[in-house]
C-alpha cells in the first residue's frame, strides 16, 4: 500500500492525523501497569464496524500493531461495497463497544468514513 499511495497519492481516500503528546510530562509513571504516560499511548485499540443492511465487526479491541495493519489489509480485500447502508445499527454497535472500554484514562474517538 505504502509504494502505491507513493506513486499516486491521489489514490488516497481518507489521512487521520493522530498528535501525540511526547513532551516531558510524558515521562510522569502515574499511569496504571505503565513505566510512563508515553508508553501507556501507545496501548490504543482500534474497532472496524462496517455497515450495510445491518453492522458487521470486522475487527474489535485491536491493539494499534502491524498484527492491526494485517487485519485491515485482509478486510479490505474481503468484498466491496453492496447492499444498503443502515446507519443507526452500526453508530449503536459504536457506541456500545466505546462505552465497554471507556474509563477516566481513556480517550475515546469515533471516525466515520
């Protein structure tokens, strides 16, 4: 994927830009099972819903990996687009896997292509 959006990046359909707070408070260990709050970062998870006539997960709770990069690359290839999209399944299923995770240290994000 990488050579191809190289070679023509107007084959590019979404770009998330995600900032990382790397400065020195960072190095704090005040979060839980972390040596600091730069390493807790990167414990994020990712969950693909897709949506048509009704919700599919496709992947859930993934942590933020190659192992994750794989995964998409496999779904990706699995089929197109087909059937109709029905929109409060999927945002139901979204939120209801947000609100399973959420707790004071985590920042919850939602992005819909």
């Amino acid at each position: 994927a990488r050579r191809r959006i190289r070679a023509d990046p107007s084959i590019i359909t979404s770009h998330t830009v995600m900032i990382i707070d790397m400065s020195g408070s960072m190095g704090k260990a005040d979060m839980n099972g972390h040596s600091s709050r730069a390493r807790g970062v990167y414990t994020d998870v990712a969950t693909v819903l897709e949506m048509r006539d009704s919700r599919e997960t496709k992947i859930r709770c993934e942590p933020i990996s190659w192992e994750l990069y794989n995964d998409l690359v496999d779904v990706a290839g699995e089929g197109g687009a087909r059937r109709h999209g029905n929109y409060l399944p999927a945002f139901r299923a979204a939120f209801e896997v947000l609100s399973r995770y959420a707790h004071a240290q985590c920042a919850l994000s939602l992005f819909f292509f």
